[in-house]
RNA sequence: UCCGGCGUAGCUCAGUGGUAGAGCGGGUGACUGUUAAUCACUUGGUCGUAGGUUCGAAUCCUACCGCCGGAGCCA
C-alpha cells in the first residue's frame, strides 16, 4: 500500500533453486494441511486437544485417524493426487543407496496413502511426546509417536538412535531402532534431519544419558521423506535468526523457534485466562476502518481500485466513492476507539488481534502486523489502569514461569542468561511508579551525556527510558501524566491543565511495553482538545456520542504482544517471536 | 527515512592485489548404548549484481540490490 513497490525478480544472492522452493512445495503442504484439519468430524470431535490450526502441528497430534487417507473420494481424486503418484513411482522404479533417490518403494508409499496404517491396527492413537516423558504412559505399555527427525546416530550394536520431536514439548524423545526391523537397512540408516515418521514399540528407562526414558521400537514407519538432505535448510547446527527469516516456513522446527512459538501460545491463554477470570469481555473490533487519523501512526490502505486506472472526481481527486466501502479505508492501527464502545456498556473489555502500522520503521522492536492486547475498563482511572497493566503482565510471566519451564531453560541456557531471573524479578517485585515529571528530574540528575536533550515538555528517548527502568529502578517502570502536547488528543486532561493522564511502561531490555491513558469522559474538554490538533468532530461523531450518553471515567491502554513475547524469551529481535514477520520491504511466506 | 556494518560452499565463517580455504552438513568407510557422538577419506563456490582501475581483483573504486545493527516513529 504505502510502502515501496515489491521487488518482483528473485532477489540476488539467493540461488534461483532455493526461490523455487515455496512453489515446488506448495501443493505438498496444501494437501498434508487438507488432510490434517479437515479430517472427519468423528475425530475432530473426539478430540479436545487438537487445538492447533496448523497444517504441520496437526500432523503431530494424537489422531491418526484425523490426517489418515480414509475414503477414496477424499484420497484419490484430482489429477495433482495422481499426477504425484505418479512422480513417485518413476523416482522410486530403480532404488538407489544414495543420492537424490530418497522415496520409498511403491508399495508403501501406497500403503500410506490408501491402506490403513500399521500403527492404527496396533494403536488406537499416537501420544504426545510431551505426555511420554512426563509418565502419562504406563511404563512398559506399548506406545505410537509421530513427528520429525532431528537428529540420527547408528550404533555397530544393533540400532540407531534416533531423536523425534513432535512439537509438544522442547526436549525429544529417543527412539531406540534396533536393526531387526524390516526396514532398518532401507530406511531406517537413510533418515536425515526432517523425515516424518511413526515409531511405535515400548517405554522403557534409558540404558544411556541424557534422558530418562526412550521408546524401543517394533515398528519405524516412514510417513515423509527429505528430498535432499544436504539442502534441507534446517541443519542439526546453529543457524543465525537472519538465515532461518530466509527459511520461514521451516525454521518453526528449531530448537529456538519452536520453544518461541510455545511461549507465544502460553502467553496468549495466560492472557485471555487473566480478564476471563476478571470478567472483562474479549471483543473483535474490526480490521478494516475508517478512522484516518487516530494519530498512531501511518495507515495501510484498503482498496479494491484499479491501481492503475482510478476513478476521478471532476476536480481531479481520486473517487473514493467507486471505493469498496465508499470511502478511502485503512488497515485498523488500534481497536482502542472502537473497544471503548464496548466499554462503556460491558464495563471491562480488551481486544486481543493484529495491528498494522505503515511506518517504516526498521529495528528489532517493530513489526508492520503486530498483535496487541488493548483492555478498557470502566469507572477506572489512570492508578486503576496501570495496576491493571502490572497485573496483567506479573500474571501472564508467571504463568509462563508454571507452563514452559522447558522453553525458558532453554533460552536461558543458550538465548538469554537473564530470560528466567527476570521474568522472577518481575514477578516477584511491583513496578516502580514515577510522575513525568519526577522521570525528567531523574535523568537531569543522572550526570548522563544523553544523545538527546532532557526537559520537561520533550519526549522521553529511548536511551531515557532505558535508564530509567534499566539502570534507575533496575526493573519495569511505570511513567504517568507526560505533557499533553506529546500525547494524543483523547487522553485526559489533569486538573494542572498541562498534562495528561498517560502512562507507558518500559521494560528493561525491551522497551516500552505498554502504552495507556485515562480517557477523556467530559466533552468540552475533548472537543476543545481537538480543536486544539486541527481534528474534525463531526469525522468522531460517534466517539463523541460515548460522551454526550451516560460518559464515565474510564481507562485503557496497549500490551504490545510481541514485544511481551520477547522480553519473555530473551530474543533479541521481534522478527523471531513472530511466526511470519511483515516489516518494510518483506512479507515472505 | 538517516547513520553504520555486512554479502565467499547447503550453513557458520577465514581469506586485504598473485593457484579460493576451514569447521559443520551431505556421501563412503571404520568404531561405538549413542547424546549436535568420534576418526579417516570424499563431495561441494559465476566470491550479491553490473561497471571500472590493474599484467592480474574475493581483495581497490563506483552504482545498484539484499540483509543486519543503531536512531526516529511507536506497541
């Protein structure tokens, strides 16, 4: 939209073999997502933990039955079906020991596709591995697991090891694969990093180190094969977060980004189980708005026009009337506006949901799609507010703390030696509380060179507020009632006239992390505010109604979720804490 | 957008004017209840792209493209 024109050439420095890879792919990915999802209704049913959306996740879930080809009418239709069919058949007619050949012979690969599977007749189910090796199996019962190869090593013993993971947790399970499996030498010795498998056979205690159980195994099956190991992009080696950005679509089966992607999720429940427990309503402000100047920043704009050939007024204007909805439309920079609505008749209500914002801004702490948490409540006022915002942050790191201890030992151990002790610290201890003013006091005493100047009346600096909750409280600080002139027209006024009821909170290492005010209820006061910016009431007509029906005190702010995510993990850039990131010049994937 | 840095094998990097390298990965073999196993051999590069300087350019110059870090904007 308003950002630069998209580069359409593959981009130089990437071989034109790695471009091609999403679209060789993409009908493979398309049609393992068909059958995991939209699997029968029986298993969807039966099924309370198969929360997860996602094609690649639903794979690893506990119901074989959900992804398994079951009627021909959903297996065997289409010419892509048979035409794949076909392509494996002609790589696999003349099997080599190596090379590029990797499939399996036909007859199984057939079996896979059309015939129940072996783990079905023995096993009613897979488990998680997560459950495995937290002792939800019977010790010595039989066990099915499904997932991906991590890692491979053989032993003149008899077996190979292999290390699966399913996603359910961080650690792997070992699979003892002894070499009296039928397909020990075919297969079993040609898994690399990233095949797909089913092993079943029996939980037992480890001979080795490093875990205390491992699965011995009767039975490996072979769901889905790597192309071509020495290419597969996902190594069993650290690979730096710039190149795994390049790999998007892969680099979720990481040891890094798979434990983000837990934390990620814990910490959305965490959040949505906190104002469920405090009454607040979860309400899905829209997407698409008109607002243009809600004054957080630049817009993308929603168009269905003809880029090309627009449609004018007679004066030469674009006619956005031709427009889609009638008028120029934007992508939403805040549910804020519209959540107070709701506020104001439900009393305690957030927003949870993605956010766009056209700037461009390029750092490890901004996103063009981003998710924020954004809760008002009513009768509320700016100290109402930011206990609100402290709770809510101490209450989602705890939960963090009790679910993923897993995850964050690994990011302390290998991303951050802080990640753990400071999400303690801040569970365990309040936010410090300072006036703008006090915060500018602070740093005029500090004896700090600061880059940028510090009076009251200007903005705090990044490098301002780093001291502050860094160095200065030395853990999250809440700054409340800054100058009105730097802050948005719909906070309220202070009774000193030169000041708002805002507030921020900074996070050490991150940032600002919240950003709220108390509102502006009293109309006279808001309307002469917007004067004051050059706003037109009559474009706010319905803002201005929440004041002139039963107005009431009341309060809110913005939890910039990714930014949340990141100073639980310790990640550097927020480009790693979200699935598939959109910043200036790049929406790969 | 501004400032700075970087672009060499599938990955991580060394190579600062004179025959393109190492580790990891892949392959082969040895060895082993292994733990990102170990050891040996082997495979692998149009040095981001296009110009220029030079007898000679991965190396120096220019432009462009891409990526990263910092700043601004903010969550």
């Amino acid at each position: 939209m308003s950002s630069s024109p998209r580069r359409t050439p593959t981009p130089p420095g990437r071989s034109s073999g790695r471009a091609a890879i999403p679209s060789s792919r993409g009908p493979r990915s398309s049609s393992r997502s068909r059958a995991g999802p939209a699997g029968s209704p029986r298993s969807r049913r039966s099924s309370p933990r198969r929360a997860s959306t996602s094609g690649a996740s639903s794979s690893s879930a506990p119901q074989p039955a959900s992804w398994r080809p079951r009627s021909p009418s959903t297996t065997s239709s289409g010419p892509a079906r048979s035409s794949g069919s076909t392509e494996r058949q002609r790589r696999s007619g003349t099997p080599r020991p190596h090379g590029l050949c990797r499939a399996p012979a036909l007859p199984r690969a057939d079996r896979s596709r059309y015939a129940p599977r072996h783990s079905e007749v023995l096993m009613p189910k897979a488990e998680r591995i997560a459950d495995v090796l937290a002792g939800r199996t019977p010790p010595g019962a039989p066990v099915t697991v499904q997932g991906w190869i991590r890692t491979r090593r053989d032993s003149k013993a008899g077996l190979s090891f292999l290390h699966l993971h399913d996603g359910s947790c961080f650690a792997a399970l070992q699979v003892v694969a002894p070499a009296t499996l039928d397909n020990y030498a075919d297969e079993v010795l040609r898994l690399t990093a990233g095949c797909a498998v089913t092993a079943s056979g029996t939980l037992v205690p480890s001979q080795g180190q490093g875990q205390a159980l491992e699965l011995v195994a009767d039975s490996v099956e072979v769901v889905g094969w790597v192309d071509d190991p020495e290419t597969y992009p996902i190594q069993p080696k650290r690979h730096t977060f710039e190149y795994l950005r390049e790999v998007g679509h892969l680099r979720v089966r990481t040891n890094t980004i798979g434990a983000v992607a837990r934390v990620r999720h814990s910490l959305a429940m965490a959040i949505h189980r906190f104002f469920d427990e405090r009454g607040f309503y979860w309400v899905h402000t829209p997407i698409v708005t008109a607002s243009d100047a809600e004054g957080a920043g630049e817009m993308f704009r929603v168009s269905t026009l003809d880029l090309g050939n627009l449609p004018r007024t007679p004066d030469g204007a674009i006619d956005f009337a031709e427009d889609f909805f009638g008028r120029p439309t934007y992508l939403t920079v805040s549910g804020q506006l519209n959540i107070e609505s709701y506020c104001l008749a439900l009393t305690r209500v957030y927003t949870f949901g993605p956010t766009f914002r056209a700037e461009n801004s390029n750092t490890s702490r901004h996103l063009s799609e981003f998710w924020m948490v954004e809760p008002e409540i009513a009768f509320a006022d700016l100290g109402d507010n930011a206990d609100l915002a402290e709770d809510l942050l101490r209450s989602a790191f705890r939960a963090i703390l009790d679910e993923r201890a897993d995850d964050l030992a690994f990011f302390a151990e290998r991303i951050d030696r802080e990640a753990i002790t400071r999400l303690e610290a801040l569970v365990a201890s309040s936010f410090a509380r300072m006036e703008y003013t006090e915060a500018v006091e602070v740093l005029q005493r500090s004896g700090r060179a600061f880059e940028f100047p510090v009076a009251w009346g200007l903005a705090l600096q990044a490098e301002h507020e780093r001291y502050l909750c860094e160095e200065y409280a030395k853990r999250p600080v809440v700054v409340v009632n800054y100058p009105k002139e730097i802050k948005a027209f719909y906070m309220r006024l202070n009774d000193d006239g030169r000041t708002v009821a805002a507030m921020d909170v900074l996070a050490p290492g991150i940032g600002e992390i919240v950003g709220g005010s108390q509102r502006e209820e009293r109309l006279d006061v808001l309307d002469a505010r917007m004067r004051e910016l050059h706003f037109d009431p009559a474009a706010y007509w319905w803002y201005r109604d929440l004041r002139r029906y039963g107005t009431v005190p009341h309060a809110g702010f913005g939890l910039g979720f990714d930014r949340a995510v990141a100073y639980a993990t310790g990640m550097a850039n927020i480009r790693d804490v979200i699935p598939f990131p959109r910043t200036p010049g790049s929406a790969d994937f």
